[in-house]
C-alpha cells in the first residue's frame, strides 16, 4: 500500500510539472507567433521576385517597388530622427492587395481626390498636370502660383487651418482620396484625428532631404499616386541635366568667392549649417561658404561677434533673413554696416519676390526646382559663366 501511494504521488508530480512544461511552451510559442506577425509586412514585401523598383538616384527618404496590380511605397525618413518607416500600398483600382502584405495604408490610384499641406507640393502637381486633383490646403494664402491660385479664386480648393491644427471636420466631410502631410515629429493630434476617421494620411518628407537634387526627385512620390512614374521620371530627369551641366561649369571656375549667409534674429544670428540644403547650393555653385565644416543640416546660432570676426570680409553676402534695403539693415543693426559684402552691395535675397497673397515664391518652388537656384548662385558667384542668365529667385539688396 505505502508503494502505491508513492506511486500515486510520483505520478501527481510528473504530470504537474508536465502541465507547467506544456503551458510555458503554449505561451513561448505565442510569443514567437506574435513576433513573427509583427514582421510579416516586411519579411512578405521583401521576397516578392516580380518587384519592379522605380528608379530614385538622390532621394533618401523614400522608395517605390511596382507589382502590376499594386504599388509599395515606403517613406523612411517623415521627419528628422523619426523612428518608424512607414509602408503604403498603392492598389490599382478594381484590383486588390494580397492579404499576406501588410501595410500601414492602403490607396486606390489613380487617385482623383487629394489633400496637401506643403506649398512644396503645388510645383509637384503641376507639372504631374494633376493640381486640378487638389480640394483642400492648409493657408491658402501661402500659395504663389498662380495656376494654383486661379482654382483658389474659382472655390476649388478650400481652406482647412494650418498643418499643425487643421481642421479635421472639414477634412472628414470632404472626404479626400489622399490627404498628404508633413510631421515635424509625430505628435500632430489633427492628423491622428484624421487617421481615426478612416481618412487615407500618407506622409512626405521631401523637407528632411539634404541634397538639392534628393529633394526635387519627390516628384516621383506624386506621381505614383497618379500612375504618372513616366511622366515624374522625365520631368526630374531634365531638372537633374540641368543642375549637374551648371554644376559642372561652375567647378572648373579656380577662384571661389567667399559667402556669408543669414541675420540676426533678436540677437542671435542664425545661418545654415555645413551640410544643409542651403549650404548645398553655395558648394556647387563652387562658392567658399565659412561655415562650411560645421557638422547638421539645420541652423548654426551664433552671437554677432563671433560672425563678425569670421565673416567681415566675405565676398557675397546670400540670404540677409527678411531684410529688403541696406538702410534698413543699418537702422536694425549698426553691425551690418560693418561687413564687406554691404559696403560692396553684394547681398542678395530670396525673400523679395512674392506671391500675389504674400506667400514666399523660393519657400514654394526652390525645393522642386534646384536648377534655377543653383543658376541663380552660380549667376552671383561667377557672373561671367552666365551673361544671359537673370536672377529668378534672388534680389540684389540696394
């Protein structure tokens, strides 16, 4: 008997610690399960053979793989530091996306209906021929074009707020196809609103891009949504011929004109920093930008003493923040008068030329068209190279 019961109780024990084992392992394997459906997206989107990747030479920030009846399109980079890619599908309508990829969002192109929130992107679909798609923009009156504007006037398009408090109940009644934004870090309580609302939010950050070309090659972002990749490939491709050919022009030239940029703002004088966009155009052009070793792509911000000593006798003079006359630097600042390029004259702005309601035209357009700013440099760094050239974006201060 006394056998027995150690028996029964032996037995007790094995099959306790069985149903521990068992019960680990269920919840083990529930675990790797959701790991594993977590990564799906990717590990899917990566192994289809017949992708077709569209061509993106200068753009970091995002790619575009076509698979006949649908599109991926990932944007890495929506805002600096941003830790999340976000993966789109683009689904040619009447057509539908296999269930094993998966992704953040998912559009019906061609699309007919769309939002934007960048004046970067008028240019974009204008030359797509598609802003006549446009139903609603955040201020409209930071548009300049005047295509776009004409639409404005005849109530196409209508007001929605500004991007970072737009207003989501217009949004949702109009109902957009697309509603395209830009994240300064991922915390826009509108646009989560909106993504709640069902409405289909892609980001672009064309404004995250360093190089004058990367930025421009964005068209392409566009003209996926449109099923216009031909027509976004050839209209870069002549905006990157351009540059390259003024560029290279511009480079054989042996002297390099030295360059200060920016002003002060309540004291503090804030200037681009080395690798910026800003920064950018001045090395291509084949100017010698002071600040061209300090490492970001933001602002530099700097006490007027620091950038009088370094830049008192730089040549050129580009970007004096919103000044429009000499005189008025002088009365803001006696120390404006004391840099060379003011006794020469040689300062130059891009914030003159503006648009019929005050928007900025280079704020708008500059990013889409670097060939016309790298012409306008290269016309003020060595105006020998282009006699007929005359400045589109840029004003000489007097």
């Amino acid at each position: 008997m006394l056998l027995l019961f150690f028996r029964s109780e032996i037995l007790n024990m094995i099959q306790k610690s069985l149903l521990k084992y068992i019960k680990a392992l269920f919840f083990l394997t529930l675990f790797l399960l959701t790991i594993a459906c977590q990564n799906t997206s990717k590990k899917t989107i990566s192994i289809l053979p017949e992708g077709e990747k569209i061509s993106i030479r200068h753009a970091k920030g995002f790619s575009i793989t076509n698979y006949g009846d649908y599109k991926i399109m990932e944007v890495y980079n929506p805002w600096p530091e941003s830790e999340k890619a976000y993966r789109y599908a683009l689904v040619q309508k009447g057509k539908t996306l296999p269930k094993e990829v998966l992704v953040d969002v998912t559009i019906s192109v061609p699309v007919e209906r769309i939002v934007v929130t960048s004046t970067t992107h008028i240019p974009s679909l204008e030359m797509l021929e598609e802003e006549n798609k446009i139903i609603a923009f955040p201020n409209l009156d930071y548009i300049s074009s005047e295509k776009t504007r004409t639409l404005i006037r005849n109530g196409n398009i209508r007001e929605i707020g500004n991007n970072q408090s737009v207003n989501t109940e217009i949004v949702i009644n109009i109902d957009p196809d697309l509603f395209v934004g830009f994240g300064i870090d991922g915390n826009n309580k509108s646009f989560n609103s909106l993504e709640k609302a069902g409405i289909s939010l892609v980001y672009n950050g064309d404004w995250t891009e360093t190089s004058p070309l990367g930025k421009a090659e964005w068209i392409k972002f566009f003209g996926a949504f449109f099923n216009k990749e031909a027509l976004a490939e050839n209209e870069f491709s002549k905006i990157e011929t351009e540059y390259l050919h003024i560029k290279e022009l511009a480079q054989n030239q042996s002297n390099s004109p030295t360059v200060l940029s920016g002003a002060m703002w309540k004291d503090i004088w804030y200037l681009p920093q080395g690798n910026s966009w800003a920064a950018q155009f001045i090395k291509d052009a084949n100017g010698s930008y002071l600040w061209a070793d300090s490492k970001g792509i933001g602002s530099l911000s700097l006490n007027i003493e620091t950038v009088l000593e370094k830049a008192q006798n730089a040549s050129i003079w580009i970007g004096p923040g919103q000044f429009d006359s000499l005189q008025r630097m002088q009365e803001a600042h006696y120390a404006y008068s004391q840099f060379e390029a003011f006794k020469t004259g040689e300062i130059y702005s891009f914030s003159q030329k503006k648009g019929a309601t005050g928007g900025v035209i280079y704020y708008e357009l500059a990013p889409n068209r670097p060939d016309i700013v790298l012409k306008d440099m290269v016309k003020i760094l060595h105006p020998e190279l282009l006699p007929e050239h005359e400045l589109f974006f840029f004003t000489k201060i007097n």
